[in-house]
C-alpha cells in the first residue's frame, strides 16, 4: 500500500507499507491485503522516503506506536523507539518496540527501509504509528496488531503447524449436538476472515463494561489472552452489557431467528456491528460458534467442544439434585438441571498466573452462554482443562463450574414429611462423549479423557492402615482436599437437610491423609486434627 502524506520537510509523498507481502509473512492476508495488518513479536517492513540524506547521528528518527485512549509507556500503549536507539523513555516503559535499518536502505537518497517489531507482549489493537525526524513530526501509517501463535514468545504459541492451520486459520467447522447416544454434527461457517470482521472484533473488546469504566486500563490488559477471552465471553451474549446474541431457550421466536436456522458467525456479528443491537436468538452451539470466531481472528488458538450428558450446578454442590414428592407432600423445585448437551469453546494460552511451571498451560475453557454470573458478568472461563481433570477447584476462573459439568454426581431425594431422604446416586451420567471437530478431517474426536479419569473411589491411608470409602464419604474428603489450602470447604447445605455423623475409621487424629481421588489421580494434604464428625458438610 502505498500511503499519501502531506508534503512536509520530512517527508515526500509515498510511505510503503508493504501491506500484501507484510500479511501473507503474518498469516493475515486472507483478512486483508490492503490493510496493514501483523502479529507481535514477528518484524514487518515499511520503506520511509526523506527529503534529505539520512544522518542518524546528527538527526535521529523517532518512531512513535500508540493505541487506545491515553496511551502511556507505562502501562504498554505507547511506544517510542528509533534509529539509533538512543530515545528516551520512561524507567517503568512495558512493551518497547524495535526498529531495524535494513542493509538495503539507502542513507544518502533518504529512502529507509524499517524493519519494525511489536514485543510479543503488545496489547493487541489499532495501533497509530507516527514518525519525528528534526523536530518535525507527522502520521506514519495505521494498522492492527494481533496475537501471534506463531511466535514462542507469545502466550498464545502453538508448536503444531497443524493446529494452528486447524485453530486459528480454518474458517470451516463441525459443532456436535443430539444426545450421548446418538450424536449429530452440522456444520458451521466461522468465516472469522470475511469483510469488516477486524472492525467487528475490535468493537467487541470495546463493548465491554471495564472499558467504559477505565478505558485506558482495559486497553493495556488486552495484551493478555486470559483478560481478552473473559471480555470476548462476556460481551457475546447480551444479559448485562447488550452484547452480540440474545438467547432462548423456550421460544417464542417470531422476533427473531430460530437458533437451529443459524450456520454461521458472520452474519450473527454483521447485524450487531450495523444495528448495535443484541441479535435474536441464540443458544449454546449459537454462542460458541460465534465466539470461536471471534477469537480465530484476534489469533488466539480455538475449538468448539461439546460435552453430552452436560451439568448445570446452579448451588455450586457439585451434584445434581432432583426432589421427588412422597404421598401427599410436595416435591421441592431446583435450579439444578443436566442437559442432553452443552457448548463451549477451549482457547489454547499460557497460564502464568496460576503456576510458573507451565502446569496449567494449554486449552482453556471459555463459555459465553450466559449461565451463572463471574465476577458480576455473564462470563465463564478461562478455566485450566488440566485443572478441571485434577480437581483443582479453586484455582480461577469457574473451575468449580466447569468441573461440576462434567463431573457432578445426579442425586435423587425423596421428600418426606419434615425430612429428605436419598432414593439413589448416579456419578456416571454427567460428562458423556465430550467432542471436538478433529484436526485436518471432518472427523469426530472425543477429548473426554482430558477432562475427567474413569470412575473409582477413594483410598485414604495413614503409615499402617488403608481404608476404602463409600462414595459419600470420598465426596467429603475430595471436598476437603481442593479447599484445604485455603480453608474454604464447600458447604453442602447441610442447614437444609437432616444432619448425621458418619463412621470413621480410627484413627480420629490424622498428620497425613492421602486421598485417592475419585478421577484417579493421587494427592496429598495435611490437616492437623481431622475429626471424624463430619455431619456438618454431609447430607442425609
């Protein structure tokens, strides 16, 4: 692209972006081939044509990037680099980006060829890029900065071509529905690279409430993809912030488009982008498709998933409670409900913030149905998928969510007069068959293993003695055993149920209990004095 600039003393008339053969070194051409458009932490090339010969010493060339409102060095939206780099700037300055003279330039006709860098730690967005040679400053070029998983430096990486052809690139793809027992597949269009789908994008992480509260803050988070997917799951569906898609789920429809009628993310975001207005309707597979687009483009990996046989625990429990009536008595409503399935999406990132080791890094799960609120928004995720397989509930975000429904146990009560009593336990129905489209075929592949071990109940053990649990007993101490730590045991609404003691084995003080989780995975946790009366988190 050859951009024109006011006449100045700097400057003739032309800067080359480079904008087709920038794109296609950046994976982004089939965004775009006029519009500039790179991933941080990969250089791109713009040829600079000064009035003068080009002398870095007597006059240096400063290169300014800022995006979003109020943009500072220190919080990573603002940049200032040059040739040489001998620029000042801020001690605390995050995000610097480099500059390169290419051995091609030439210094004595003034035309430059840049090699620039965005750190692969940049927020993503418009970027404006100005440039200031003798004092004199003037607009350089405008373009878009997105994730690279191209990049190891980046926390979004992905190491197999394959998957990032299959993850980021593919506009093609499968969503599961039905039942655990007959599964269907429709296709969906993601069409994350058509026409105004960057405007789109962009204005999504806008539309989001911590914008408007603290702009510039919530421009300088976007260089995380945990922060960006939050905001991405949030903004599409609509409840709290009038975001992309309205959902329903018992009709009537005749306002709107019946969610079955929907294959396809562009035109669902189209009509919101044009008529800023949430778009009806939409359910789960509707929402994860969208999303799933959403984030494709922005460059972070991402896949649909469905899990059959899905949980919603709306009291955090970790069952799944239905009340039946006895004679006479009626039957208590829940919020409770498993459905025959669920959709989601899994967004492939670093997680830094829960463990330094990488332990939590990889597929994420993101939910942008709107089911229960985090942090005060219909959001959900990113929850760890190695996370939700370990049973390390406490760690953020809605794990306890996420783990519940693929792992929740479906319980049924018989409502007598004054009590409830436990007619059976199911912990095999929840978190069936749980799919994904496979990568490079229009395969089904089932991921259920990453999610969740085969059934098997718990071994506790002190130096000398083993001890094998009823189920009741291991949901207890599995209960114990994520929150320990932090001295949050989950309360099992006992002040709603008739209170027992259980049997424990002695001894009643234990230094060590080694707990066998359900799952399958062996763990370990220290609790001084663990009395064997455990009435308060056990219902009857």
């Amino acid at each position: 692209e050859i951009k024109s600039c006011p006449l100045t003393f700097l400057l003739s008339q032309e800067v080359d972006l480079h904008s087709k053969t920038n794109n296609t070194e950046h994976h982004t051409s089939e965004i775009s081939e006029e519009q500039l458009i790179v991933r941080r932490g990969q250089p791109f090339t713009l040829t600079l044509k000064l009035t003068q010969p080009f002398n870095p010493d007597l006059h240096p060339l400063t290169i300014i990037a800022v995006t979003g409102e109020l943009p500072s060095e220190n919080v990573g939206t603002k940049s200032c680099f040059g040739i040489p780099d001998s620029v000042k700037r801020s001690p605390s300055a995050k995000a610097v980006w480099k500059v390169e003279l290419h051995k091609n330039s030439s210094s004595l006709t003034g035309v430059l060829i840049l090699t620039i860098t965005p750190p692969a730690v940049s927020p993503i967005g418009e970027y404006e890029l100005s440039v200031k040679h003798r004092e004199e400053e003037t607009s350089l070029a405008t373009l878009v900065v997105l994730f690279n998983p191209w990049c190891p430096d980046d926390s979004v990486f992905l190491p197999d071509e394959k998957e990032r052809q299959e993850y980021v690139m593919n506009e093609q793809g499968t969503i599961y529905r039905g039942s655990h027992n007959y599964i269907s597949s429709m296709s969906w269009d993601f069409g994350q690279f058509e026409d105004g789908m960057v405007k789109i994008c962009l204005a999504i992480l806008d539309f989001n409430c911590k914008h408007f509260d603290d702009p510039a803050e919530d421009v300088s988070a976007r260089c995380d993809p945990i922060y960006v997917g939050r905001v991405v799951s949030a903004v599409v569906n609509s409840p709290d912030d009038h975001g992309v898609l309205e959902g329903c789920w018992g009709g009537p429809y005749d306002d709107g488009v019946l969610p079955s009628h929907w294959s396809g993310s562009h035109t669902i975001l189209y009509r919101w982008f044009t008529e800023c207005y949430p778009v009806k309707y939409g359910q789960c597979w509707v929402f994860a498709g969208v999303m799933c687009s959403v984030m494709r483009l922005l460059g972070i990996p991402c896949r649909v998933v469905t899990n059959f046989m899905s949980a919603h625990d709306s009291d955090m429990n970790l069952t799944i409670d239905v009340y039946h009536a006895d004679y006479g008595v009626e039957g208590r409503e829940t919020m409770d409900s498993v459905w025959n399935f669920h959709v989601w999406v899994e967004g492939w990132m670093r997680r830094p913030d829960l463990a330094d080791d990488g332990k939590y890094d990889g597929w994420q799960v993101l939910d942008p149905t709107p089911q229960e609120m985090s942090d005060g928004l219909y959001c959900c995720g990113p929850a760890p998928v190695k996370a939700i397989l370990n049973g390390d509930t406490h760690l953020k975000y809605d794990v306890p969510f996420v783990f519940a429904e693929v792992n929740a146990d479906c319980v049924d009560w018989l409502v007598t007069d004054g009590s409830e009593v436990k007619m059976s336990s199911d912990t095999k129905r929840v978190g069936q068959n749980i799919s994904t489209k496979a990568v490079g075929s229009n395969e089904r592949l089932d991921i259920t293993h990453t999610y969740k071990h085969k059934e098997g109940g718990f071994t506790w053990s002190t130096d000398h003695t083993h001890h094998h649990f009823s189920s009741e007993v291991s949901t207890v101490l599995s209960v114990i055993s994520k929150w320990s730590s932090t001295n949050k045991l989950i309360n099992l609404q006992a002040q709603r149920r008739r209170e027992r003691s259980l049997n424990m084995p002695s001894p009643e003080t234990l230094t060590e209990v080694k707990v066998k989780w359900r799952m399958g995975r062996q763990r370990t946790f220290h609790h001084q004095r663990c009395s064997c009366n455990l009435k308060r988190y056990v219902r009857v």
